[in-house]
C-alpha cells in the first residue's frame, strides 16, 4: 500500500464553478473499421433520424461487431446527429484551432490537444479532413465510438487522497465557509502564514476610477496608459477577449496596437512566452491581456530603467469575479521585491448592473474626488458587493455537490463493478449513462425552450440553471415512470441564451441541442459564461430563435433587463458595425413585437421570470400578451430556485400529459414535491 498525497496551487481554485461546480465525465473509447465506416456515412448523408440510420448495412455491422450491446451504437448515432445540428455554434464558441494535424482547444492561456467534446470534436475532425486540414492518418485515430462511463464530482475526489497538502497566496482571502469546507471536508487541519524572502510587496495602489460615461472611461483609460508607458511598462488586463479586441479596435487607441502586445488565449505558446519574457516589461511598452492572463503568468522585467521608474504598471479595467482573483492580478507586478504599480479604471453602468452597488453611495464617493481616501472607500464599496454575490455562488455550489452526491456515489459503485467485472451491474449503468436522445419531430414530444439573459448580471442564475436541470429531469422522469410508464424521452428542452449586438454575432445567441437527458444540457451551460451587456437587451433575438423552431410548446424567458425598443435595435447594431451582421442569420434586424406577434399567432405562451423590478412592467407585459405567467425570481433563495425548478417541470408534465392527463401528472407532482408553481 502507498499513500496517495494530493498537492495544491493555489486553494482558491478549489471553490471556482470549473471545479467545485462541476463533474468529471470519463469515457471509453471503442475503435473499429465498422465503427469509422458508421461514422464517416452518417456525418456524409446527415440523415434526419436514428431509425432512418438501422436500415444502413454499416449500421448492422457496427451492431454485430458488438453484440448484446447495440444500445451504445445508437446513443454514438443519436449523439451525432445532434452534434451536427449544433456544430455551427460550437465551432463559433470555442474556437477549435487545427495545428499538427490535430485539433486542439483554447484552455487558460494556451492551447491543449488532450480536451475534447465528445462528437463534436469527431465532427470537428470530419469537417477538417473534408477541407484537407486533417489528414486521413489522424482522422481514423479520431473517430471512435464514446461510452459515458460516470460523472464524479471534482469536489468530491480530494477526499479519496491520505494527504492533501500545498502552497497558496490566497490563503487569507477565504471566506469562512471555504476556511470549513477545506478543514470539515478536505481535512486541510494545519494553515500556516509564511513571510515572504523578498519582504513587504511594494505594489502601489495608485487610483480607482469610476467613470460615467463610455467616453470618459476611454479617455481615463488612455491617460493611464499614455502616463505609464511614458517611461515605464503597462499591461492593461480586460475582463474578457472580447472587450480586449473592442478597445485595440478603437480609434482612440488604434494608432499605437501596432506596437502593443496582444496577450490573447489563441496565441501559440511560443508568442506568449516572447511576450511575457521579453516584450511586456521594457520601457514604453504596452500590453493588452485577458484576465486569464492575471493567474500564473511571470512578466520578467529586465531593464533597470523601467525599475528605477517604478516597475511594471497594471491597469485593471474590470472587477475580478473574486478578491483573489483580484491579488492575483495585482501579483503580476512587484514580482520578488521589485517595484510595481495598480490601478483600477470602471465603468459605473457595469457596476450597477452586475454587482449592484449603491449608486447614491457610487455617487458621493465619485464626487470626493480623486485621492486615496476616496480610493479605499471605493475599493469597500465594491469588494462588500463582491463578497456578498461570492457567498450566493459558494451557496449555490454547494447545494450543486449536494444534489449530486447520488450520481457521484453511483459512478464509484459503478467503479467497483468493473474492478470485481459484475457485468450485470455494469451493463446497468452503461445503459442508463447511455441513452439515445429521442428521434427529432417525435409525435407527441413536448418541446420547453428555457430563454436566459446571458449578460454581465446574469452569472448567478446560469449556475443556478445549470445545478437545477438534472433536478427537473430527474423529477419529471420519476411522475412519468409512475404515471405513465416512460420517462424522459417524451420530452425535449433546449437551451438558448442571448446577450446584446455588442456581443458580436458569435456570442450574441448561443444554443444547446434539443435534449431528453440533462447531462449535454449542463454541459452547454457549463461552457456558457455571463458577459457583455447594454442596456435593454436582445430579448427580440431570443424570440427569434424560439420561431426558428419547430413544435416548441412553451417559452421560459429569465432575464433582468427589458428587451430592446424598436429605435434601440437599429441604433446598437450601427453603433457596433451593421457590417458584423451581413451573411450571418442575424443580417436582417428584427423586433420584440414582431417576434412576439408570431409567437402568439402560433399560440406559444412565454413565462417570464423577472430578477429585478426594472424589467417586471416589460416581463409582464410580454406574459400577458402571450397567455403566459409572470414571476418574480431570487435564486439566491431556496423558495426562488424551488420556483424555477417547479414550475418548469409542472410545464413538461402538463404538455406530455396534454388535455387528458396533463393535471393528473402535475397533482402527482404537487403531491410528491410539494407546492405547485405554475
């Protein structure tokens, strides 16, 4: 026997929604010539469904080859049909990048070749041999049939080491809640503060701004940047790509990106490391970099010069999502007793609509003036908010792990099975991780479409989205088994989330496949993160999507913030460039009205979720005109994450059900559950 010892990088991470909030999801790979022959034939004639696929000689070989268990034949045959219906959106998201006759994905700050998608990623293959990108050699390694064979939670694998020990520098930024789940859950008993070699960190926090306008954060902007790089270097860190290739683009800093670094995710590592060992730090430099940047990357300052003149200077133009984050960022200068400088520049709409601070507060701190006593008060003001909406995420994750400690539990059983090779154990639960999707345009499939808002705000309630569709799954499926003898596959959900046309067209809809089990649901709301916003927001766009559709039977709409006016569309799309929208779906602009007009023509009530009273008025009209519902909703609560869970639910159960059944299944709900929200 050998002690299994686990070693940490920084603690933080542990309570991050990549780790704490999410599942691991191995899978066995099964390669054959009839699978790459089934493969290849379906990706070739994209059949409509998976009943049309088993009248193919392919198809029969493939289940000869394996037997008795022809079921995972027709999951990897469902799984790909659905991959290439979405396949579109998932090469827009994630960008894959084709190098070495491989395909690999942006991960952190770099690109990795040992992450895949599942089908898509095979489909990825596909595509890039048809292009002659890929060649055939590596193809066949990659096409293979996936096995789902568990899903762990990552919070829960610490607790199978002898010994979990490591090194952090955010060891005092923990909330108390994490300082017990490290001590109760990790047995992480002994914490010790250690001084630093180089002695106190000599970063000076120079300045907080906070400007009104988009005009007046550009200009503070440029005025740090043009007083740093003066004689000194600067690295200007924003809160995503996006917003980073918005300001290089920008006619106010247009003229000097030629000379700038660009530190973005797609960079290959050998630029990065150009940039971050030679460039970053020399006098006059500057250097825009995503926040993925603010974790673990080492700017070596060589020149004395840019020392003597006060060391590296970092512009902050977001509030990190956590105060460790937030060190981390400030950790990228005065690096090993060096000199360095911070500072913070934000805009106030950001902050009133993502963190809601105070905004008579905001305004009497911005009215002081300049100086460092308004600086700290300012830093209080946020940093309370921040901490505030940081322990409703760490609630959320938490109740996330608890609600999935059976599957976890289950995928170890599973484990087991195969180490003792109980094949009928095994056989069990392959069959249940391994059920085909139902066939698409299924008589009788009730079709919920789950609208959200995916702007800068909304990050709480995507977690709280993503923790609570296994629930609703697993809950209809449970009133359907007892009422009617089958579960999830008389239903069909999708998700679609929409942000704003500043955006852009990759990010202003994104959507998952229509699904009948909650795993690939998570999954896309898993890869989905809250970014961007203005104002009202493309609500018309949501709409728009939910009348592409075919036999949707019942829209949920969550946002905070009323969909754009009719004036507003014509206005933000020229704003940010009409040309972006020219030969994409989006090229002809349309309204709420409009959309909602067809929505009511095709009798589709939409269920509006309202998250603050400014967008309640807009929500509820918008119910009304539909036949829907309208409801206030506070995820933070467990009465608010009961509503959702509920009352999406009750609206599956009533349209499987239908005229004669419908109220029966929803009372055998209310019944089991509790309170009906409908």
């Amino acid at each position: 026997w050998k002690p299994r010892v686990l070693l940490v990088d920084e603690v933080d991470v542990f309570f991050t929604k990549s780790f704490y909030g999410s599942t691991y999801l191995p899978a066995c790979e099964l390669r054959h010539e009839t699978i790459s022959n089934l493969l290849r034939e379906v990706y070739t004639k994209k059949p409509a469904t998976l009943e049309a696929v088993k009248d193919w000689q392919v198809y029969k070989d493939v289940c000869l080859r394996l037997q008795t268990w022809e079921f995972l034949v027709d999951t990897a045959v469902s799984s790909m049909l659905g991959g290439m219906e979405c396949f579109a959106e998932h090469a827009a998201e994630s960008q894959y990048v084709v190098k070495d006759d491989a395909i690999g994905y942006r991960e952190q700050d770099s690109i990795v070749f040992n992450v895949s998608y599942g089908y898509l990623t095979l489909i990825a293959y596909l595509k890039e041999n048809q292009a002659g990108n890929i060649s055939e050699h590596s193809l066949t390694k990659n096409l293979k049939l996936l096995v789902e064979c568990g899903e762990f939670l990552f919070a829960k694998l610490p607790q199978d080491f002898d010994l979990v020990m490591g090194v952090t520098g955010t060891l005092e930024t923990m909330s108390p809640a994490e300082k017990r789940i490290v001590k109760e859950d990790y047995h992480i008993k002994r914490m010790v503060y250690m001084p630093s070699v180089y002695g106190q960190n000599q970063v000076v926090e120079k300045l907080i701004a906070v400007e009104e306008s988009e005009e007046g954060f550009l200009a503070t902007l440029m005025a740090e940047i043009e007083e740093a790089k003066a004689a000194r270097a600067v690295v200007v860190f924003f809160d995503s790509t996006q917003g980073l290739r918005e300001f290089a683009k920008h006619p106010c800093f247009s003229k000097h990106v030629d000379e700038s670094n660009l530190l973005l995710e797609e960079i290959y590592p050998e630029e990065k490391s150009q940039i971050v060992t030679c460039r970053a730090a020399t006098m006059n430099a500057v250097t825009l970099a995503s926040s993925t940047f603010g974790r673990g990357t080492d700017f070596q300052c060589m020149d004395d010069t840019v020392q003597q003149a006060g060391g590296i200077h970092i512009i902050q133009t977001h509030v990190a999502d956590t105060l460790s984050e937030e060190i981390q960022i400030k950790g990228r200068t005065a690096r090993q007793g060096e000199k360095g400088s911070w500072s913070m520049v934000l805009r106030k709409p950001c902050l009133l609509k993502t963190y809601a601070v105070d905004e008579q507060a905001l305004s009497n701190i911005m009215a002081a003036g300049r100086n460092d006593e308004s600086r700290k008060a300012m830093w209080n003001l946020i940093n309370d908010k921040r901490m505030h909406l940081n322990m409703a995420q760490l609630e959320e994750l938490i109740s996330f792990v608890a609600e999935n400690e059976v599957t976890h539990q289950q995928a170890v059983s599973f484990s087991s099975a195969l180490l003792t090779k109980n094949v009928v154990d095994v056989r069990k639960y392959l069959e249940h991780r391994n059920r085909p999707a139902a066939s698409m345009g299924m008589e009788g499939k009730a079709r919920i479409l789950v609208l959200m808002d995916a702007t800068g705000s909304m990050s709480q309630i995507i977690t709280a989205a993503k923790d609570a569709v296994g629930e609703m799954f697993g809950r209809a499926g449970e009133i359907l088994d007892e009422h009617l003898g089958k579960g999830t596959d008389k239903f069909e959900m999708q998700f679609a989330v929409f942000r704003n046309y500043s955006s852009g067209p990759a990010k202003l809809l994104e959507f998952s496949p229509w699904k009948s089990n909650p795993d690939d649901l998570r999954d896309f709301l898993k890869a989905t993160s809250a970014s961007g916003g203005q104002g009202n927001e493309a609500i018309e766009i949501g709409f728009w999507h939910a009348n592409q559709q075919a036999d949707v039977k019942r829209i949920i709409l969550i946002g905070d913030a009323p969909g754009n006016e009719d004036a507003e569309v014509s206005k933000k799309r020229h704003g940010y460039g009409e040309a972006r929208f020219l030969s994409t779906n989006y090229q002809q602009p349309t309204t709420v009205n409009t959309e909602m007009d067809k929505l009511i023509a095709k009798k589709i009530p939409v269920d509006c979720f309202f998250v603050n009273t400014r967008c309640q008025a807009a929500f509820e009209k918008m119910a009304k005109a539909t036949h829907g519902k309208a409801f206030p909703l506070v995820v933070s609560k467990v009465e608010g994450r009961e509503l959702l869970i509920g009352h999406i639910t009750t609206s599956i159960l009533l349209h499987v059900g239908g005229e004669g059944k419908g109220d029966e299944l929803v009372n055998a709900y209310t019944k089991k559950f509790g309170k009906m929200h409908s």
